[in-house]
C-alpha cells in the first residue's frame, strides 16, 4: 500500500512537472497565460537564487465547474482542502495564480474581486479598489525563504491600482512584517471571534 501511494505520488509530481514545462512553452494554447502586466510576466521577481513567475490561471472554454487543480496536485506541497473541491464559477471573481520558481510551483494565491471590508473598524473608504487575498500558502518546503513576501510584491506590481486586503487566518506576524495596518471588527463582542484584516499600505 505504502509503495503504491508513493509511486503515486511520484507519478503525480512528474505529471505536474511536465504540464508546467508545458505551460512555459505553449502560452498559445491558452492553458494558463502569464499574467499580462510586463513587470509580471516577463520580469518577474529575482534574487539569487529564485526567479519568481506569477502565472494567472485561465478558465478551459465552456467549463462551468471550473477546478483549477487536479484531485492529485491539489495537495502537493499544499494544503489539499485549500485548493480542491471549491469550483470556480462562469461569474465569479476570483482569480487564481500559481507561482513558479523556474520549473517549481512555490506558491498558490486565490484573490477575490468581491471584497467586503465595512464592518471594520477604522477601515479606509477602499471602495472598488480593494482586491482580497483570500488564499496565499508557500509550498512547505519553501516557507520562510521569502518567497510570501516576494508574492506580494509580484501582487503589488501586478495590480499597481488597487489596495490588497487579507483576512488573516493565524498569520498576522506575516501581514504585519510586510506593514500593512491590522483592524478589527467594528463592534467589540465581534472582534474575536472574527479574523484581524490587514490592509496593504498607500503606495
Ligand atoms: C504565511 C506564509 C504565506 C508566509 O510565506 P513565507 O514565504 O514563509 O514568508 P517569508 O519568508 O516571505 O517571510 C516574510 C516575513 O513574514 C514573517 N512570517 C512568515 N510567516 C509567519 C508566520 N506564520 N507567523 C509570523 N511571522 C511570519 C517572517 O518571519 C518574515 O519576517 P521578516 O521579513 O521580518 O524576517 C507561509 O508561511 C504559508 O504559506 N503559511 C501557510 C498558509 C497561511 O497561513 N497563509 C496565510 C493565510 S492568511
């Protein structure tokens, strides 16, 4: 049993390592298309070591249940539950990215058009501007490197006019280490029972 779950595995890495060879050298198939801003999509973000590219997932022609991830890369290196079962829909305005260090997926963001933020306290009047994180995880083997902080800032570059706001699910030392402005619920019984929202600073 234990054999064959791992060859599984295995099997599994290698296809998702050819489809993302795949993807890099077959954007005119429209399966995923980097994400069209040019300090995104072509220069991306780099260091010495990592090269950061911000991939915004296409929805396949005519699907209306829209799974972004296989059953099987759902859980990857990821949290399975985050990135399996939840269809995106024809209307819907989430919008999900993979991040590449060259041929590795290092990084998974979910945003979400659909932000509300009024029940707050202290919240600035974002209006349409604001643009929800509603997922980010780093792959487990590469956390604390900086890659979260690099995605950021490929966000940031990528959405230059809007404000991004997360609801911080246990990860405020993150937000906070980026210096974005911690709120909490406008009405005081609520404020711990619901998550602290951060909201990246005024450029
Ligand atoms: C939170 C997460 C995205 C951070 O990504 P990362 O690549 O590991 O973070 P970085 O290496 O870029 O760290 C940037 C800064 O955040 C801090 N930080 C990172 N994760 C932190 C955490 N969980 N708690 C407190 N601080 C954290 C780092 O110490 C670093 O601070 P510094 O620049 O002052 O040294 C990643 O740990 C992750 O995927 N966690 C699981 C999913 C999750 O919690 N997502 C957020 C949901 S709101």
């Amino acid at each position: 049993m234990r054999r064959g779950g791992f060859t599984s595995q295995t099997a599994a890495l290698a296809a998702r390592k050819q489809a993302l060879a795949e993807s890099r050298e077959q954007f005119a198939g429209r399966t995923w298309t980097v994400a069209s801003h040019p300090s995104v999509g072509s220069a991306s973000w780099h260091n010495h070591s990592m090269s950061l590219t911000l991939i915004e997932l296409d929805r396949p022609p005519g699907e209306r249940f829209w799974l972004p991830f296989t059953y099987e890369e759902a859980g990857l290196g990821f949290n399975h539950g985050w990135w399996y079962g939840r269809p995106v829909y024809p209307h819907s305005q989430r919008i999900i990215l993979r991040v590449l260090d060259n041929l590795d997926e290092v990084a998974r963001v979910e945003l979400d058009d659909e932000v509300g933020i009024d029940h707050y306290a202290e919240v600035p009047p974002l209006g349409a501007t604001a643009l929800e994180i509603q997922f980010i995880e780093v792959h487990n083997d590469h956390r604390g490197r900086g890659i979260g902080r690099a995605v950021i800032g490929l966000l940031r570059s990528r959405y230059p006019d809007r404000r991004l706001v997360a609801f911080s699910e246990g990860a405020d030392g993150f937000w906070s280490s980026l210096g974005w402005r911690r709120h909490l619920h406008a009405n005081p019984d609520d404020a711990l029972r619901f998550r602290p929202l951060f909201i990246q600073p005024e450029a």
